[in-house]
C-alpha cells in the first residue's frame, strides 16, 4: 500500500500551499465550495495567492478580505443570492489586486489545455468582447484548417486544487458526486491536490464504484477530514445551502471594520470542526441536514 | 394569448409584483421543446414558469453542470440548491454544456446587467475607464459565453438612465457591436440579443440596424417615462402595447416556486 496521506486540514495548507502559490478553489461552482480550507488560509496568513475559480461565490471575497491575495483569475466574484462582494470590490478598485477577467467557458478551457499538455485551447466564445483588454491569455488565431477566426485560450496549471468531496480514503481515492463545474479538469492540469472530505471511508468503498472517483489518487498531495467543510454551501447527500449565512456575509465586508469581526468570529477563534460546530449550533446543522434521502441503485462491476 | 384579454379587461383586478411581471415576460421568451441555458435570479424562476405552462418539454441547462427536464422538487434560490440536483437529468462537467452551447445546441438563454448600450452590449464588470475604475462588478460567469453563443439571449435588467447607456463601459457580453454585420466580422458563430426585458418595458432589436427598439411598456409607464430613462434617443416601435400582465395561473405558479417572495417579492 502506499503512505497515508492524511492529515489535518491544518498541516495540509501549510506544507502544499506556499505563499505566492496559485490555488484553484470552488471549482464545482455553487456547491461543494472548500470553506474550511479558505478559512485555513486566512488563518494561517498565507500573502500573495493567486486564486483561480470560476464563480467563487463568497469564498474569494473571505480569503481576499483575509489579506491573502495578489491576483485572481476567475469569471464571477461575488455573492451569488445578494450580488456584489465588497472586500473584492474593494481590492480592485483601490488597484490591490491585479484581476484576470474570464468566462466560465474560458477558465474551464484554460484548465483542460493544462490538463491536456498543450499551449492553449481554441473557442469560439468572447469574439469582440473586452474580455480580451483584462486577460492577457487571450488572443485570436485563425483556424489552420477552416480559416475560422477563433479565441485561443492560455493553458492554466495551478500550483494546488483545493476540493471538499463527500468522502476519500487516506491515499486521495475519493468519491464526488453531484454537479462538478470545472473540478475535473482544475485536478488534472495541477501540480498538487489537496482534498478535503466530509467523511474518511476505507478504500473498498472508494473502489467498489471507480466511475465516481474524481481524479485518480495517486496525483492527491493531502486528505484532510473536514466534516461541514463545504458550509454554507450545499454538499450533495450531506447538507443543504444555508441560505441565510449568505445573506448575512452581505453585510460583514462592506466595511474593512465589519470584516475583521467577521474573521475574528468565523475564522481566528475557531481552530477545529469540533468549534466550528459549536458556533453554528445544532439547530442550524438540523434545520441543512437533508430530509428526502435518493438513494442510487446499486452497480455492478462484477467480473 | 390568453394573457391578452386580462389586459384589455380594465376591471382586471390582478395584483403582481413587478418582478412577476417580468418574470412572466422572461418566461413567455421560451418556446416549447427548446433548449433554455438559465441564468441565477429571475431567469431561474422564469424558467420554471415555462416549464409549467406553455412549454413543458422545454430542457433546463444550468452552467455548474446540471441538465434538467423537470422541474425541481421544491422551490430553490439558486441553481446549486440540492432540490435541483435531485433527479437531474444529468450532472456532469462545466464543459459538457458549453459544449453544447458551443455547437449551436442551445435555443435561449438569459443575461442580467448593469450597464446596456443600443446594440445590446452588455455590461457587467467595470463601470468607469480601465485606467481609472469606479466601480468592479462581479464579471461574466457564463454571461460572455451564452451572449457569444446561443442561437439568441435575452436581457432582464433594472431601466435607468445611468444603466442605458449610448456606449457600455466595457463589453463582458457582446450584442450586436456597432451594428448590423458586426457579430459575423468578429467571428461570432450566431446569435445575439432579441429581447430586453425591463423594470419599464420591454425592447426589441430592429432586425436590419440591430438597434434597439421599444415594444412595450409596463401598465402605467409611458413611452415618455421609458425615453427619460434611457440614455439615448431610443427608437419607438410604430405601435407599443402594454406589456400583458402575468395571469393568475402564473402568479400561483411564481408563489409556489418563490413561496417567501425572494426574487419576486414586492
């Protein structure tokens, strides 16, 4: 068997996410999002990350608000029930931070010409737009073969891919179902992965269903164990989105002020699952949890 | 239409939010049996609307990667809300469904903006110079993607002056350019903008100049309110109607999908 890989969620970010790394995080879009591990990297004080994502939802707003961030690549920042986010608002009005402006079609592009080995992958998207003025990797080509005008899209590997999964074994071997945005693609074209789960599940689990692994283990750094990992967003046959918490982040980075009590609250005074539990509180964990369970039927590969 | 004779109907006694106006404007774009890419916020709803009345067979693509043909089981904010993963068609990969929409498979999609210009250039990332920025707004999502892409979109935004501007700030979404033949010189494959839906009205694009074009406004607005709202001299349809109100069967459908009022409250 191969080592262990797991760890805590703690020693994972410090020895896979240097500062000044670029880190692909939300890549499942709307659900799934890593929280915990964007809560780690504010904790830890991690400086100049470039985050990579396609709609981040309040995830980059939290860590750019953390002081965490130099650059982001991504095609929608903001707060997906409410509209715009501040501390990224902020950042790259007062010039903070340098912005790269994708299109979903674009970021997942970018990462599949990493994930393929190839300079770059034509599209057919963005043609005329101003896409092209904020994202150096952008240019027109010429089709060789239709003579087509077409938007050739730089190849993008990140340093790391965070994802929470619904559950891995300790060598990285980890099922993900549901919607999974640009998350296979974002796995593949990095150079490290780090995963955080909400249960950890012995390997007989992982490989009675292969179709469901989301990229092979033996490309995973780091398992972290993070139950609720992905809260407030939804994590398919774990909990619901909670709504309300979104709602509220509305109004804590409107201000730097209301930010810092909102990292002091949610992110400095916690240092486990274990608090961040206790600070939701049972009622609310009760109120997500899921109440029409659909189950699968199961498979066989039988032989 | 049905929905017509409510309107001519003065005694109507209808009552509607503004949101399920439009909501129920957003919905009547969708033709039965098409292939609708649903945008967040309205368009969510407007989706399911359809869906429910005139347009059952109509197939929901959603772009974290969610294709439905029914409707989700409860109601949901957003369009990652578990309720509308559940008995999904398929969930699959982002780039499975901009595939799709990259071949020319997808019929209809819906883009929300802050900033629109008289081509349907869409706005929706910096307002202000590059040099010197006023305000970041979130950016594209898909919006650049469907507005590139789908055989035609449709625009559901908020109708001032600041908002209709002669000349966007920024292209995030292309519509028609600067005009008629624009969309073919840059290399777009098809498409473009064929319908705004506002807080005032609703415009249409002339099918030669590509300019837009007022068609209808709201019950109480007047053509003059709409001219005062819009940032240039905006062209008026020969005859504009009143835009039908949304029918009670709707509002009992936008009640069930909406039951709090959060998108489509008052």
């Amino acid at each position: 068997m191969p080592d262990s890989k797991l760890l805590s969620l703690s020693e994972a970010i410090a020895r896979f996410v240097p500062d000044g790394s670029s880190v692909a995080l939300g890549t499942a879009q709307e659900t799934l999002i890593p929280f915990a591990a964007g809560n780690e990297l504010i904790r830890r004080r991690k400086r100049n990350l470039t985050l990579i994502g396609p709609i981040s939802d309040i995830l980059f707003d939290q860590i750019i608000g953390g002081g965490c961030v130099r650059k982001i690549q991504a095609a929608w920042v903001g707060n997906v029930i409410t509209g715009s986010s501040y501390n990224f608002r902020n950042a790259v009005e007062q010039g903070q931070i340098e912005m790269e402006d994708h299109s979903n079609l674009m970021l997942s592009m970018a990462l599949r010409a990493g994930a393929m080995g190839v300079p770059f992958m034509p599209a057919r998207t963005a043609l005329g737009s101003d896409l092209f003025k904020t994202n150096a990797g952008l240019k027109t080509i010429s089709c060789p073969f239709t003579g087509d005008t077409l938007t050739a899209i730089a190849a993008i590997n990140p340093d790391v891919t965070i994802i929470h999964v619904q559950r891995s074994d300790e060598y990285g071997n980890a099922h993900c179902w549901g919607n999974l945005g640009i998350t296979r693609e974002a796995c593949l074209a990095s150079r490290c992965v780090i995963i955080t789960a909400e249960e950890i599940v012995s390997p007989d689990v992982i490989s009675s269903d292969p179709n469901r692994v989301v990229t092979p283990g033996f490309r995973i750094s780091a398992v972290a164990q993070a139950p609720w990992g992905a809260h407030p967003s939804p994590v398919p046959g774990y909990y619901n989105r909670d709504h309300q918490a979104f709602i509220d982040y509305r109004e804590s980075s409107k201000t730097p002020e209301v930010f810092a009590k909102w990292q002091t609250r949610w992110v400095d005074s916690v240092q486990s699952s274990d608090d961040y539990l206790n600070l939701l509180g049972k009622e609310r964990t009760t109120k997500l949890s899921l109440k029409n369970h659909v189950l699968s039927e199961v498979v066989d590969y039988g032989y | 239409m049905a929905t017509k004779s409510k309107i001519q109907n003065p005694k109507s006694k209808i009552k509607y939010t503004l949101p399920q106006l439009m909501v129920a404007a957003a919905a009547r774009e969708v033709v039965d049996n098409e292939v609708v890419f649903v945008g967040m916020r309205l368009p969510l709803l407007g989706f399911l609307l359809a869906k429910s009345t005139h347009a059952p067979n109509a197939i929901g693509v959603y772009e974290l990667g969610i294709i439905r043909d029914t409707v989700a089981p409860e109601p949901i904010l957003t369009m990652g809300d578990l309720p509308n993963l559940s008995r999904a068609q398929w969930l699959a990969d982002t780039a499975d469904l901009m595939g799709l929409l990259q071949q020319g498979i997808v019929d209809v999609s819906f883009i929300g903006g802050a900033q629109v210009d008289r081509f349907g250039n869409l706005n929706t990332s910096y307002i202000g110079s590059l040099d010197k920025i006023e305000t970041r707004l979130p950016g594209s999502g898909g919006a650049c993607d469907l507005a590139s892409l789908a055989k035609r979109h449709i625009i559901i935004m908020t109708h001032q002056k600041r908002r209709f501007v002669p000349k966007v700030d920024y292209i995030t979404s292309a519509g028609y350019g600067d005009g008629a033949g624009w969309r073919e010189r840059v290399g777009l494959p098809r498409g473009g903008p064929s319908t705004v839906i506002t807080t005032l009205g609703i415009l249409k694009f002339d099918p030669d100049t590509k300019e837009m074009v007022l068609a209808s406004t709201h019950p109480g607005v007047t053509v003059q309110q709409v001219l005062d709202n819009t940032g240039w001299p905006l062209r008026v349809a020969p005859e504009v109607n009143e835009t039908p109100l949304p029918t009670e069967a709707e509002l009992a459908m936008l009640q069930k999908f909406d039951p709090e009022g959060f998108w489509t409250g008052a």
